[in-house]
DNA sequence: ATTGATTGACTGACTAGTCGGTCAATGAAT
DNA sequence: ATTCATTGACCGACTAGTCAGTCAATCAAT
C-alpha cells in the first residue's frame, strides 16, 4: 500500500491547492462560463484528468475556491472582533478587509463576480449577507456613533464599502483603498 | 417595385426592439455566454434565425443592447446639466440616476455585468469612464461645497453611488434608492 | 380586377466547432 | 505486486451560425 501517508497527504493538499490557484486566476478574470477545464490544467501545467482526480467537475473547483474566499472573510471579520472598544469595530473591520483586499485581489474579483453571476451566487450561498431582520446588522455601529438614522447610515455603509472595493478591483488605476475607506469613516462613523 | 417604405421601416424597427427587449432580459440574468440565441428566440417569440436576419450575431445583439444603455446615462447626464446652479448639479444627477435605475433594472443588471465581464466591457467600451487626468471629473463639485479634499471625496461619492446601485440591484430586499443617495449627498455634498 | 414578378420577413433542418467529463493505459513509489 | 498520481485520446451534448426554401404583401402591366 502507500508510501509515508504523511508526506503522500501533504503532496496532495499541495496539488489541491496548485489547482484551486489556477482556477482562481481564471475564473476572476473570465468567469466560470468561459474558463475551460482544459485551461485551467494548462494554467497548472498538468492534464485534464487530474483537475477530475482532485475534483468531480468543474463546478466543484469554483465552489472550493469561493469557499476558500468566505473562510477568509470570516478570519478578517473574527479578527475585528477582538477590538477591545465596541465603537470602533466597524471601523477596525473596514480598515482590516480592504487590506485584505488588497493584497488578494484575484480573490475579490472572483467574489465581484459571484454577486453578479447567479450560478455562482448559488455555489457560494449567500454572500450578500441580507439578514432578514429589518434592521442592518451594522447599525449598532451607528447607534454608538450618536446617527440620527442608524439603519440607513448602517446600509449606506455597507453599500459604500462595497463600491469602494468592487471600484478599486474594476479600475485599472485605483485610488489606494485605504485613503477611500479612511474617508468614509471620516464623514459617517466619526462624529 | 417597393411596397410602402414608412410602414415597412416602422414594422423592421419594431422588431429589432422586440428582440432587443428579449436580448436584454435574457441577458441581464444569465450573462451573455448562458443566453442561447435560441432562448433570445424563443423569448421573442419568433424562430432563431429571424434573430439572425436582424443581427449579424449574437456579440452584435449585445452590443445594441448595450449602446442603448449608454445612450441613455448620456441622456440622464445631459439632463442633469441643465440645473442651474452648478453646485447642485452633481447631486440633481446622482438623484436622476436613481430614478432612472429603479424604473429600468434591466438595464442597469446588464450594465453591472458589463463591469465585471472583460467580453461585454469591450463591447460597450469605457463604462467605468476612466478619465486620463489625475483628478476625478467630480472634484470640482466638492471644490464648490468647500470639500478640503475633492479629489479624494468626488472618487468616494462615484465608488458609494456605484455601491448604492449596485447592492439595490443585487439584493432581494433593496433599501429605497432615493433614502439612500439623499442621505449620502447630505453627508458629503451638503456643508 | 387579374395576373405575374419581386421583395424581404420568416422558418427549421443542418453543420461545424467547442468543451465538460470518462476511461484505459502508463509511471513511479513502496 | 499493489497503489495511486498522472496522462491524453476519446465521447456526447450543446450551441453559434448557415442556408435553402416558404409565404404574405406590394407593385406594374394589362
């Protein structure tokens, strides 16, 4: 039977991941639709049928890539939360996800993407984060800062971070991330 | 020879818009690559090779669908324009653009995929209106309101519109747009 | 009025190419 | 000898685009 399984079991993550890479890369840039399969193994620098030895389809390589992108939301979002002084969290958060951003930007196209697109809106659940609840879950955070209209400000917020980040991806010559989001704590979250 | 000229042009133009109409439908909720022409066809009621007759292909079709788009943001701006008072005219144009997203969602869903897809950007040219120089085209309007960064606060204004709308297309529940480009004009155009 | 010519909108069967997915064979490590 | 990673030829389904031909309307000449 095999030979060391730990080193087998690490030589195999490895290859998961090369592969998760390449689809990544591709899919940011083309979509789902238009990436082949054949693409993405050039991409790898390996053959077809062993994108099929790693994965059942291609769909399942998209899913495992967007993911991959969720957990990575979820570590910023936890990472925030340490902050010790609850009216500066949203803040904290803000700051910590566009230099997150920033520095995977493969990975927020493909996130960009995945708004848009149905199919991988579905493969990726819900990323929209429409709580049902009437009221934005960041409005706390506006309550704090003594708004007048929480809900609203919350929503504003959000919808303003997510143009700030999806304009940053789309431009090919973007204003630094951090001057935008510093700004737009300036005038909503301060005072 | 010819049989009435008016008639026959009205009827040919007539059908082109049909077909466009189911173009853009199509298009806007499954992309260009998971629209059929077939689909295009069967939604129009009429076989694909009409679609044919009237397009030379089905990147033609979009192209249509999208240059219609475009004319009219370029109308909304030009309405816009015509406000009087300078100061006002970048917050009477974000108001209009409002409305005029709310009452056609096609339209703007097929523009947010034009942002994202490299195929369909190409096709409609420049929506991101990348302006060569280093200062944002809104600057000025935050020059007037007494901004002490206008540059940085015309791109911030351009990214949360761009969010506004977005997030209202994309999310099931949207918040008002009207509330929403209000209060964002009041926390940065205003004073 | 009737007839025959002409036009172009419209159809549906067909073609050629593309791409997701399969599988039998090979290689390498133990 | 066994096991698993890896290969690439192959298949079937799907779809963009073509094309030969139908039909209804209009026109020109009688």
């Amino acid at each position: 039977m095999g030979r060391n399984p730990d080193t087998n079991a690490e030589q195999r993550a490895e290859t998961r991941q090369l592969l998760m890479r390449a689809g990544l890369e591709l899919f940011a840039d083309r979509g789902l639709e238009r990436t082949t399969v054949d693409a993405i193994a050039a991409n790898a620098g390996c053959s077809k049928g062993l994108v099929y030895h790693y994965f059942p389809n291609k769909r399942a390589l998209a899913e495992a890539v967007l993911a991959d992108w969720v957990e990575q939301v979820a570590a910023v979002a936890a990472g925030s939360d340490v902050v010790e002084a609850p009216d500066e969290r949203l803040a904290a958060f803000a700051t910590a996800m566009a230099a997150h951003i920033e520095a995977n930007p493969d990975s927020y196209r493909l996130n960009l993407r995945a708004l848009t697109d149905p199919e991988l809106r579905e493969l990726a659940g819900e990323l929209t984060a429409d709580r049902a609840g009437p009221d934005h879950p960041w409005a706390d955070a506006f309550a704090l800062a003594g708004s007048e209209s929480p809900d609203l400000d919350g929503r504003l917020f959000h919808a303003s971070l997510l143009g700030i980040f999806a304009h940053h991806a789309l431009s090919p010559h973007p204003t630094p991330l951090a001057d935008l989001v510093e700004r737009l704590i300036e005038l909503t979250l301060d005072r």
